[in-house]
C-alpha cells in the first residue's frame, strides 16, 4: 500500500479505489515499523471506504489492529449520511482512566505502600469474571444504565464534584435500558465495582516531572514526589454483550456484503438499528462510569483507613476511550454535528470548549495516557490543534506490539513481580499468567507515543507519573 509522508510525525494512505477519503497516520518512524507488523493500516483504509466518513481516516501513535476499525482509530460520520458502528467502538465500551490526586508524597507513603496495595486487593474485586461486592437487583441495574456516575454519588460513592471532572459528567443522557438485552445485564449485575482482567489495572503512582506548571497547577498537581492514583477499566461482560449483540443485529439487518472486512458491519446512524445501538452503547458507557466511581470510592476510604486520613483525594479527571459521541466540529468552516468514533484513542478537547470542566477550561481538557505495567503514564492537556487534526483526539496507551500468546511464550509473571520489586514498584495480581500476558515489552514504548503526540499538537504534555504500586486482575 502506497504511504505518503507529510512530515516527521504524519503520514496519508491516498484515497483509491473503494476509499472516500484518504487516511492520516500519526506516528513517528519508529512507531510506523510497530504499526506496520499487523492490518492496521489496512484496517484504516478500510474504514475510509465506509458511507458518511468525513475528511479522514485517522490512526492515532499507539495503534495496533484491532477488529474492524484500528484500536487507535478515529473516525466521525454525518449523522444523516453515516454510519455507527460496534467495531469503530470496540467490546469493552467506555474501557476509560480515571486519576486521583493526594495530598500525600512518596516519602509518606513509602512505609504503608505495601498495606495499600493488599487492603485495595481485598476492597477492589479484580480478574477475570470476578464478582462486585455489590450484587444489584435488575430494576437498580437499569437505573444505573440510565444515569452512570449520577446514581453511584447519590448513592454514597464519591462526591458531587467528582461528577464536574469526568467526562460527559458521567452520563450519557442518551441512554436507553429497553434497548440492552436480558443477556447483557444479566452479565452486568455482578460485575459492578470490579476491574476485571487483560491490561485493566489500579496503579498507586507518583509525580516524577511538572513540564506545563500551570496546567499542572489547575489539574491538582503540586511537585514530585505527589502521590497519585490511576484506575483503567471499562464495562466489564455487559459491554462487551451490547458489541456481541448489536454485531449480530447488524449483520442480519444490513448484511456484510460490499464491506472490505465483514468486522466493519455497520447500521445507518439514522436506522432503528444504529439507534438502538447508540443507545444501548450509552448505556454501558454509563455502566462503566459508575464502576470506576465506586472503585476511585473504595480507593479513598483505604487511604483514609491505612494513613489516617483523606489526604485531600481529589479527583483530576475521568476520561473514555472506546465510544462513539455526537458532538460539534468545524469542517471545511462551517460547524457541524458528527458521529465521532473512538476506539482506542482519548478526547482531547482544547481550551474554550464548553464541554471541559470551567477549573480547566483556560487549559484545555486533561488527558490521561497511561503506559504498560511498570513503565510511565501520562497526564496532558487538549489543544485546539487537536480540533484541527484529529476530531480532538490523541492517544489511549502504549499499544500492544506482541500477542497475548507470545507473551506468554516469552515472559513469566512471577519473574516480572521479582523485576519490579527490584524497581521499588509493588506488585499485587489474580493471575500471574495475566501478568506475563501484560508485560511492558508486548506494548510500544508509551514515551515516544507522549513525545509524538505533544510534538504534533494532538495534546500537551503535563506532567509525567510512575507507579510505586500496581494491582493487575
């Protein structure tokens, strides 16, 4: 396939024979050769074939195939002429990261970092299939499809505020229970507050470099040396059912004939099906902010039980990244409302839009790019650049470069505990088969994800964060 280069960090696949519109890759050369051992590109000049797309396909610096659509990818539809589609979401809808600030350091937490760890193990359910330690009847599930993180605060699991920092308040109002199958939620009522497996994680982290103080300033960072915590998960077996089910509806309804890839089964945005699937995707979205509410609820109260008090644990931000939104953008001048994909990749919204919280609208949106297990995450601002060269998008992660079953092959959990030990980063896991499965070399190097993504605009870096204490299902 022909790649054109437009600079150090971009690059086009031209549009050509089924392709509407080009696709733009966002990668430095380094990154490129990663990308290129698998059907990611492949999969991004599929999906500039599809009905609706505007402007590009996007691939952002840490993609890796996915199915259908690029983990990693963007993609925004006219909504009148468009499409929705499960696999330009992903399975687990809304997987997002949540971060929480403390009053804490290094050095006071240094002496309880091992008893944080083991009380937030036992508070925190994590692995695969494991069970919350909330079991919901179907009538309270379905409110909490409906109103997300609203449901969870009114319920005693964090604070008010808490709601002004994550992202779409978490809700989406669009949600609808009566479009989410018995299967579905039968899935959902015993997963709630839970972690689940794969490269979901909780890290206890601290502050290693400020490069931006004011933004850092009006995020709630103060210096390194800050102790901070990280929470990545999603929306567990009932998202994961909503993709399963609506793949299916689709294929019966529209059929995958004419697609360049069948994974790439869509519906009209407008159709009763695409609809019914948007709402349904609402739904598990707010399924998943409210488990990562309860989840950042029981982190405080382990702090404030192992050392003796809050600590001022404030939350930074909560942001998705396996969604499809409707939302405003210029285009060609004019602003219109897309259906905006993004699978793999975070919002990054830049300063002014009214969608970022007013504490932070002078900086743009926090966006949290955490790494592999052991390395460095992230926390940058969204630009008005990002507007321009992706929908405001960026990164999501490091990026698998290895399968799940050559990890295994090559790496050991236990060797990996013992490695991180030596690093002074506390380990605690379900599986260490899951931890083998996770190790930092099957992922890319989320540094040069970072420096790409600030180096093009697509968001600014922060401030940089290491863990001191990884819990993994």
């Amino acid at each position: 396939m022909e790649l054109r280069r437009i600079d150090e960090n971009s690059w086009e696949i031209p549009a050509e024979g089924p392709m509407r519109v080009p696709a733009v890759v966002y990668a430095s050369a380094r990154l490129l050769e990663d990308i290129r051992r698998d059907q990611t590109l492949a999969q991004a000049r599929n999906v500039a074939c599809l009905p609706g797309l505007v402007r590009r396909s996007y691939v952002m610096p840490d993609a890796h195939q996915g199915y259908g659509f690029p983990i990693g990818g963007v993609a925004a539809f006219d909504p009148d002429e468009g499409i929705i589609s499960p696999g330009g979401v992903g399975y687990d809808i809304n997987c997002g990261v949540r971060l929480l600030r403390t009053d804490f350091t290094e050095e006071e937490v240094e002496g309880k970092r091992r008893e944080l760890l083991a009380e937030i193990f036992k508070e925190v359910p994590a692995g695969v299939g494991k069970g919350g330690v909330t079991r919901l009847s179907r009538a309270v599930l379905k409110d909490i499809l409906r109103r997300g993180a609203e449901w969870a605060v009114e319920n005693g699991y964090g604070r008010a505020e808490d709601l002004e920092r994550t992202e779409e308040r978490g809700r989406m109002k669009d949600a609808d229970v009566e479009d989410v199958s018995a299967r579905a939620l039968e899935r959902g009522i015993p997963q709630l507050g839970t972690l689940g497996a794969g490269n979901h994680f909780l890290e206890i982290q601290k502050v290693r470099e400020i490069y931006d103080p004011a933004a850092a300033r009006a995020f709630g960072l103060t210096a390194p040396g800050q102790v901070m915590v990280m929470v990545h998960c999603g929306s567990r077996g009932l998202g994961h059912q909503v993709a399963t089910d609506f793949i299916e509806t689709m294929e019966n309804a529209f059929g995958v004939a004419g697609l360049p890839d069948r994974e790439l089964v869509n519906a009209p945005f407008r159709s009763t099906q695409g609809q019914r699937y948007y709402r349904a995707m609402c739904a598990a979205v707010n399924y998943a902010f409210a488990n990562r509410q309860m989840i950042a609820h029981w982190v405080r109260d382990v702090f404030a039980r192992v050392l003796g008090g809050a600590g001022g644990m404030d939350q930074v931000y909560d942001v998705c990244h396996n969604v499809a939104k409707v939302e405003e953008h210029e285009v060609d001048g004019r602003s219109r409302r897309l259906v905006v994909h993004r699978k793999g990749a975070t919002r990054s919204f830049g300063p002014g839009r009214p969608e970022v919280p007013a504490a932070f609208r002078g900086v743009g949106q926090p966006v949290i790019i955490p790494g592999s297990m052991g390395t460095a995450s992230f926390l940058l601002a969204g630009t008005a650049e990002a507007e321009a060269l992706s929908f405001a998008s960026t990164a999501h992660g490091a990026g698998r470069v290895m399968s799940r079953h050559e990890a295994l092959r090559r790496f050991r959990g236990e060797k990996i505990r013992d490695d991180l030990a030596r690093r002074g980063i506390e380990l605690k896991s379900t599986s260490w088969k899951g931890v083998a499965e996770e190790a930092a070399e099957a992922y890319k190097d989320v540094e040069e994800v970072v420096r790409v993504s600030n180096a093009l605009g697509l968001g600014r870096v922060v401030a940089r964060l290491l863990p001191i204490g990884v819990m993994k299902g």
